[in-house]
C-alpha cells in the first residue's frame, strides 16, 4: 500500500469487515464510492493468503489482519475466528485512528460484535456506524437450528449492545429494518442503503446472441444449505427432460460445496450441472451476461425472510429474468411482472416455474424490463449512504478532497467506468435514504 503524507484536511474513513475483501460487492461498492467522492477509505479484513498483505484496490487501503476467515459449520471455531479477528481489529482500529485520524469507523457485520474493536477511537469522538448485512438473531437460527432461550436472549442483548454503541444503523432492505425496529432500536438510528452491483446492464444487450441451443440458468454467491443450491441441482434432473440443452452453472464457494459435488454425482449431472469457483466482484458480471435465467432458491425460515438477495439485484441490473422463491422481502420489492415467483421449497413449483419462462421468451424479454422499475426507483442519485457520511462528517470550507491518485500512480481499478461522477455511478448502485438520523448515545 502506498505511503501517502498526512493531511489533516481530508477526511478519512476506517472500515472492517469479516470478508474476502475482492468478492464481496456490497462492502466494495461502499468503500468505492466514499473514495469517488473524497474519501480516503481503510479497509480492515482477514488475509486472504499466507500472510497478511497490504494493498491498494480501486482506491481502498486494503489492510489484512493475520487470521483466516472461516467458512465451515463448527461453532466453536467460527466463534474463535470471529474473537480473534476481532482483537487484532481492535489493536488495528486504534492505530488507524491515531494514526490516520479517521473521522468514522464502519463496521460491517457479521457479526456485530466487530463493533467492539472501535471502542477506543470512540471514546476520542470518532463516530461509529454499523452496517447489519444480516441480523444476528436470525442468521444464528437459521444457520444451527433451533435455540435455547437463553440463547436467543444473549443475541438480542448483543444486538441491542451493539447498536447502542454505533451512531448510525444501516439496515440493507425495509423488510429488516422493520425487524430491527420491533426489537426496540431507535428508528431516527437506523437508514436503509439498497446496495447494487457496479455492472453496466447494456453490455447484455449489446452481446452477439449466442449460436447454440443451449439454455443456462444460474445461481451464484455463497454456497449453503438455508439458501437451497441443493433444491436447484434436484429440479435440474428433471428440467433436463423438459429443457433442450438445459444447464446449470453455480458459481460460487461456501460450506455446501461438498454436498452439492455429492448431489451431482449421485443424480449423474455431470454434464448438465457446473460448479464454478467464486470470482471477484469486478469480473462477476462477465460471468452471468452469457445466462438465459438466473435462480434464486432460499428456503423458508427467519432470516430469509428478510434478505433481498444481492443476486437477485445483479440478474436485474443486467437484464437477466429471475426466477424466485414467494418470500417477504421479495415480495415487498418485485411483483408479478417484474419476477417469476415459485412457492419456496417446491420442486414442483421450481419446475413449472422455470419450464414456463423457458417456453415464453417474450415473458423472460417483459419480465427483465418490468425489473427495471426497482432500478429507477431505488437510483443512487437519491443518494442515502452520501448524505449519512455529510452529517457524519460534515464538510468545511477548508476541507480538501482526499486524492484518488498520487501523481503518475495509475488507477488501481479494474472497473472500465471508475472514476465517473455520480451521473454515471447510478447506472450501477442504489442506496435510498430512510429517516436517516445521527445521535449520540
């Protein structure tokens, strides 16, 4: 990472997340655009190799801290690798702030208790904002199953702790946030931000069509039983016989990887069902251009109650017609029109669905276009996570813009658009301001 002198005019930001730092849109996209629009971004997250490295991504001061994340089902481990990210965050934290002097720390769950690593740039005045990906409470039953009461009571006091400590709240959809809300936190606290991928959906449009007969559907991110990638493998021996040239392709990695390589063999799918490595964010969208359908396959329980999956958003952005479970925070967003719903956990529903889609390809043409509607409605030019970083931070006449660029550094990013203003930028990202509000605690 590029030593850059200090000036104590510009303002400066310090992130955590508990991340594959390059995979993950969401907390690129956040740190991205504070560095679009002045910010100079540190970004605390585990070591992705070996050793912990440090780096420069599209403008982010990537700094890894020497643990591994852990992607398995062990409790005990995972709950040893969050405490040790989280003391060596901490540690990291500290320097940050008196070294950098970063006016705000935004910490990323899961899990919340990261937020622990900012106490003391806190007790200094740095603010604290705390961004719920995924509400603890929920996460934890539908991840192990059912849970002691005294369980659940220790995560909602977490929950309530940590959001006691933070200044700002940021919810990812209204659905949870109203969750958030009946658990007694604050609502002048708490702003949803509807994030979107960085891609440009005219890309789709503009590529050749492709020459075979082969028609692909596609699910990808985080591989996992309580999001049904394994329901999807199961519907495909049976879409290949109503399907020419049906295809899968799952992309992504994750603790349900192992059973769903043993669910292809065992329904001999080799040559239908393909199992791709994860890719980095910027290079996600060459990848899902090529597909005819996306697929979104959550089973019912609490917590997917309340996501909006992020790879719904993508097959929107690019025009690809989704294919998804009837599930609340879906349903608060897209309509009839606009997706082609199935009832969650149905293969026979799953089926109808996706055999429907592929026979009416005006629908998958109106459907993808209809889709638009959320785009246009939820358009970063409405401009949530800007306006909560302006009362957080709120600029000066002798504030300066944070460089993007040393001189004759070259740009960092591997997105063809980086570096274009806010005009540009809402082809690519949502965030919606809700009520929106800083207090101290």
């Amino acid at each position: 990472m590029q030593t850059r002198t200090l000036n104590k005019s510009v303002k400066r930001v310090g992130m955590i997340a508990y991340t594959t730092y390059p995979f993950d849109g969401r907390v690129r996209l956040e740190a991205e655009s504070l560095v679009q629009w002045g910010y100079e971004v540190y970004f605390l997250v585990p070591k992705e190799g070996q050793t912990a490295k440090e780096y420069t991504l599209a403008g982010v001061n990537v700094i890894e801290l020497n643990v591994d994340e852990y992607g398995g089902k062990s409790k005990v481990r995972y709950l040893l690798s969050y405490m040790v990210f989280m003391a060596l965050a901490f540690v990291a934290c500290t320097r940050l702030y008196f070294k950098h002097r970063v006016s705000v720390i935004h910490v990323h769950n899961m899990p919340d208790i990261l937020i622990f690593s900012t106490l003391i740039p806190r007790l200094f005045g740095c603010r604290i904002v705390l961004d719920l990906h995924d509400t603890i409470v929920e996460t934890y039953q539908a991840k192990f199953g059912k849970c002691f009461a005294v369980t659940l009571f220790l995560l909602r006091l977490e929950e309530r702790i940590c959001c006691a400590i933070a200044h700002q709240i940021i919810c990812v959809n209204h659905v949870q946030r109203e969750a958030v809300l009946s658990r007694g936190i604050p609502a002048s606290k708490v702003a949803t931000v509807i994030t979107m991928p960085r891609f440009n959906g005219d890309n789709r449009s503009q590529a050749p069509a492709r020459s075979d007969s082969r028609f692909c559907m596609v699910n990808h991110g985080t591989l996992s039983k309580r999001l049904g990638n394994d329901l999807i493998i199961e519907a495909t021996a049976r879409l290949i016989r109503e399907i020419p040239g049906f295809e899968l392709h799952i992309i992504g990695g994750g603790d349900g990887l192992p059973e769903l390589q043993s669910i292809v063999r065992e329904l001999s799918l080799e040559e239908h069902v393909h199992l791709h490595k994860g890719v980095p964010w910027d290079q996600l969208a060459a990848k899902l251009e090529c597909m005819d359908v996306g697929i979104v396959a959550n089973r019912v329980n609490v917590a997917t109650k309340l996501m909006l999956p992020s790879k719904l958003i993508d097959y929107v952005v690019l025009g690809i017609p989704a294919i998804v479970p009837r599930l609340p925070a879906i349903e608060y967003y897209f309509s009839d029109e606009m997706v082609t719903f199935f009832t969650p956990e149905d293969l026979d529903s799953m089926v109808a669905a996706t055999v429907g889609l592929y026979r009416n390809a005006m629908r998958r043409r109106s459907q993808a276009e209809s889709a638009k509607a959320f785009l246009r409605e939820h358009g970063w030019e409405r401009g949530g996570l800007r306006k909560i970083y302006e009362q957080l931070i709120p600029r000066n006449e002798n504030t300066e813009r944070a460089p993007y660029l040393d001189k004759n550094e070259a740009a960092p990013s591997r997105f063809p658009d980086n570096g274009a203003d806010d005009v540009k930028l809402a082809r690519h990202a949502s965030v919606e301001e809700v009520n929106i509000g800083v207090k101290d605690n």
